[in-house]
C-alpha cells in the first residue's frame, strides 16, 4: 500500500511514515499544505491520503478542502483526515452522501498502533472508520437539533396522523379519546415547536412540514 501524508508539522509527518512503515505501508510522498496535497496525489497515485483538517496558510479546514478537491480530480481517492478535536462540520461534509473510503480519526488515535493502522487499512480497501467520540457528538448535536425531540409518544402519534392528512375527529377515534385530549395535545405540539399564532401562517401544515422534513 502506497500512502501520501498531508500534514504541516514535519515531526508529526515524519512520526506517521515510522508508524506505517513499521506497518509495512509505504510513503509514496508528503505534503505541507492544502495544494502540495492534491499536487501529490496526482503526482504519485497512491492508495490512500492521510490529510490533517487544520493547515496553513489559515489553519482553519485547508486540508479537509484540499482532500476534496482531491477526491473530486480523481474520485473514489480514500482519504483519512486526522483533527486534533472534533469539528463536527467537517466531519460532516466529509462524510456526507453516504461517501465511501473515507475515515475521520482524532490525532490522539495514533498513540494506539495497531488501531490506527487498522483503521489506514479499512480506508484504504473502501471502509468508512469514524472516531467514537466524533460520532458520539455528531449523535448528540442531532438529539439537540431534533425540534420534535421534545414531544410526548401521544404528541408524535398525534402529528404523525395529521400528516396523513386526518381531522382531529378522525384522529380522536384512531386513538380512542376525546376531540377534546386531541386538542389539548395539538396546542402542546404548537407550543413545543415553537408555532405561534399567525394570521399568515397555518400551523397544522408547519408542524406536519416539520414531521415529515424530520
């Protein structure tokens, strides 16, 4: 296996060809910015990029852009990006459209060999490897996100058969209660996401505009 190492701080880069040397995977070439990066790609083909998100000249995502662009000259590139914490955006754009070979590790990873290059491999052979604690944030962003997160089991049944288009009568007598309780639970759902009355707005549609783009 034959790997490019876009990384800006030359003892990390060098560190990272020791470990997958040691590991018997080759470093076909290195880089120290986002350009050098997608210039050794097309310079020497390799199997895999391991790309830092953070490099000059802003420090901010020039990696992650550059192993898009990457990506993008020659698709299908496996690439592993290495972040010092987790950015969350960028783990997303990365990851997104349900990619394929491509892993998002944070720099600490590295200290455990064996899993690190366990992970360089499943890239490399068209795997996804996500960190734990990346997906741990990306799954608790989504839990905070989530405007119906706060509504009872009653409230979800309630918006989920006005979204089938049924009247408050029609719902009453699916769940066996009153016109009354499906009232009460509609004002709740209103309440909860965040839907005040408006002379130009409907809230029956925005709340099921909200369930359904959920």
């Amino acid at each position: 296996m034959r790997v490019v190492i876009a990384e800006d701080s030359v003892l990390l880069r060098e560190g990272l060809a020791r470990l997958l040397a040691d590991g018997g995977i080759e470093t076909a070439g290195v880089a120290g910015d986002g350009p050098g990066l997608v210039a050794a790609v097309a310079d020497h083909d390799p199997d895999l990029a391991i790309v830092d998100v953070r490099m000059p000249p802003s420090h901010t995502d020039e990696g992650l852009r550059a192993a898009l662009e990457a990506r993008s000259r020659r698709p299908g590139l496996p690439v592993l990006v290495l972040s010092q914490y987790v950015e969350q955006q960028y783990a997303t754009e990365l990851i997104g459209g349900g990619a394929s070979a491509v892993g998002y590790l944070l720099k600490e990873r590295i200290a455990d060999v064996a899993e690190f290059l366990d992970a360089v491999r499943r890239v490399a052979s068209g795997g996804t490897v996500i960190d734990p604690e990346v997906i741990m944030q990306l799954l608790s962003r989504h839990r905070r996100d989530d405007p119906l997160e706060s509504l009872t089991v009653k409230e979800r049944k309630v918006l989920a058969l006005m979204a089938e288009g049924r009247s408050n009568t029609a719902v009453a007598a699916r769940m066996a209660v009153t016109d009354g309780a499906v009232e009460k639970h509609i004002s709740s759902i209103f309440a909860k996401l965040g839907l005040e009355p408006a002379s130009d707005d409907h809230r029956r549609v925005l709340a099921v505009l909200t369930y359904l783009g959920r």
